[in-house]
C-alpha cells in the first residue's frame, strides 16, 4: 500500500519530466522503500548467507576467552564448545552436497544426514554439560576436580570417538545405496511407524534433538551455579548464563521449524538473526568474566588464576567424579525419548 501511495504521489513528476525519471528510474526510487518480506525464501537466503559468516568471529573470540586462564573454564567444556564449531563446520559441506547432489532444499529432507547433524551438536552440547556439572558436583562435595576439568585430552578423546561413531553410521548408510543415498531410511526406519513424508524428522532424530536441548538448560544452570562463592567466586558467570537467552529462543526456533518440516520461512528468516545475535551476546559474557579476573591482552606473562582449581587438584586422595557420567547421559537420551 505504501509503495502504490509513493508511486501515485510520484506520478505527476514523471510526467513533466519523462528524461529526467524514466520507468526504470521510478521503479528503482520505489524499490528502496520497499519493506522486505520474512515469507521470502529470497530474502532468508540472503539473510542466512551473510549472518551465518558473520556470527563465526565472535564465536571464534569466545572459543579464545574459554581458554584463558582468567574465565576459569572447565577444559572439557572449552573442548566441548570446540566440537560445537566443527560441527558447524562440517555441516557447512554436507548441506552443500545434499542440495547439489540430492536437489533437496533442506537437510531434514535426508534423515539419516540430519540425524548425524542432530548427534554431533548433541555431542558438543553434551561435553560442556558433562564437564560443568562434574566440577561443579566436585565442588559441592569438596573433592578433586576430575582431569577433564584441568586437562584437555580426556574430554577429547570421548568427543572424538563419539564423531568417529557418527561418521561410521554415515558412511554405513551411504553405503547401503550408492545410487539413491539420499532415499536410505536411517537404520531402516527403526521407530518410525509410517513411511516419513519430506522433511519430517525421524524419532531417533528427534531423541537427540530433545536431549540437546535438555543438556542445554542443565549446562545453563550448571554455569549459573560455577559463578558461587564456593567454586570460582565470579558473578559474571551468571551474567554469561543471561546472555544465553537469545540461544533459548534458537531452540524453540528450530523446534518448531521441525515440526512443520522446514516448511516456516519466517523462522529460517529468524534462525541466523538470534544466532548471530546470541554470538555478539555471549562474546560479551565471556569477556566480562575474563575482565573480572583481571585479563589484559598486553600482559603476555599472566599467573595461573586458577586458585580454587589448583587447590582442589593438589588435595590428596582419589578422583571420586569420573570424566564421562554414564548414568546421566542415559538419563538425559532417556528424557530426549
């Protein structure tokens, strides 16, 4: 209504001066006040292609802060969160080839592709959770921290052998119909009680979509109760756990998109606008809780900070909390179920 309005009051001009503002020159003037539309499958391309790029450098600058000594981060959670950023790598590749290759226009439309997805960030998100709540468990009960949360390598290993798993269950599916790849039930269509329609998400897909979202708010609790006096003293790890709203909100987001098989343009629309927002968010978080402890990127010859944690570590007697809770990781696929 406003562009019709714009061009009628523009009309008498054009006709007195023909030369000066032809049709195309109408047009393009008309354009500029022109109000995209979120249902546009043009413009949430547009919108996904250059936020997506953009949220990875503060993604990048948070992965940085998780492993300064200042944020006091437990290191199976920094290796966690790094998982998290090579799963956003390899997905990259994978929905590039499934479009190309598949002509589908969403991964969903690939379940056995988007289950591998589901599992990967499932494991990032998992690491982080498990590695919060061990310290934090350790803590309350004045025991030693366990290696994952002052070592890198054991976190690691278990989140490499849980991507070595996931590319196994890939290259088993491919493998079954080289030629129709993209046509291959996951694990034959376990679970499902009916042929799944295009887009529709699998129940072994949606136990680790809802499982993820499940360790997502633990490890948001968990990182509220790391901010206690009694673990690192620092209240900005509870100003970090506000700043994760907008990663709330993402959850729902793709949640409901699920539901509807991928079919909302709206929320593909949103989906990169609250991720990149929740990345400036969180970047913030990370540097506030750094700044606390007193970071400065021009002191290259920082003290260890980890008071409490080296304390704890230097105490006599066995690791009583183990790497990798097998108990609450079935509780967790068990509520995801």
């Amino acid at each position: 209504h406003l562009t019709m309005t714009f061009s009628a009051s523009f009309q008498p001009i054009c006709n007195l001066a023909p030369s000066l503002t032809s049709s195309s020159t109408s047009v393009t003037w008309i354009n500029m006040f022109k109000v995209p539309s979120l249902s546009d499958p043009a413009f949430a391309g547009a919108v996904a292609a250059k936020l997506y790029p953009a949220s990875m450098l503060p993604t990048l600058g948070e992965a940085y802060f998780r492993t300064q000594n200042e944020m006091e981060c437990p290191r199976g959670a920094a290796v966690g969160f790094f998982a998290q950023i090579a799963t956003i790598i390899i997905s990259i590749p994978m929905i590039s080839i499934a479009k190309r290759t598949a002509g589908v226009n969403s991964l969903l439309e690939i379940d056995w592709l988007h289950f591998i997805e589901a599992f990967m960030f499932w494991s990032s998100i998992h690491a982080q959770c498990m590695s919060f709540r061990q310290s934090v468990r350790a803590m309350e009960k004045h025991e030693p921290l366990p290696k994952s949360t002052l070592e890198y390598s054991p976190m690691a290993i278990k989140v490499l052998l849980l991507y070595c798993s996931a590319f196994v269950v890939g290259f088993g599916h491919y493998c079954a119909n080289p030629s129709s790849w993209h046509k291959v039930e996951l694990f034959g269509g376990l679970g499902n009680k009916k042929t799944l329609l295009p887009g529709e998400v699998s129940f072994l897909t949606w136990i680790f979509h809802w499982s993820m979202i499940v360790d997502f708010f633990v490890l948001l609790r968990c990182i509220w109760r790391w901010g206690d006096a009694d673990c690192t003293n620092n209240c900005k790890w509870k100003v970090y756990a506000q700043l994760h709203v907008p990663a709330c909100i993402i959850n729902g987001v793709v949640v409901m998109n699920h539901l509807h098989r991928d079919r909302i343009v709206a929320l593909k629309a949103l989906h990169p606008v609250l991720v990149f927002i929740s990345s400036v968010f969180t970047l913030l978080g990370s540097y506030a809780i750094v700044k606390e402890k007193g970071w400065n990127v021009n002191d290259n010859k920082r003290k260890v900070r980890w008071s409490s944690f080296l304390v704890t570590a230097k105490r006599e007697g066995h690791v009583k909390s183990r790497d990798w809770d097998m108990k609450y990781t079935l509780e967790s696929i068990t509520v995801g179920a």
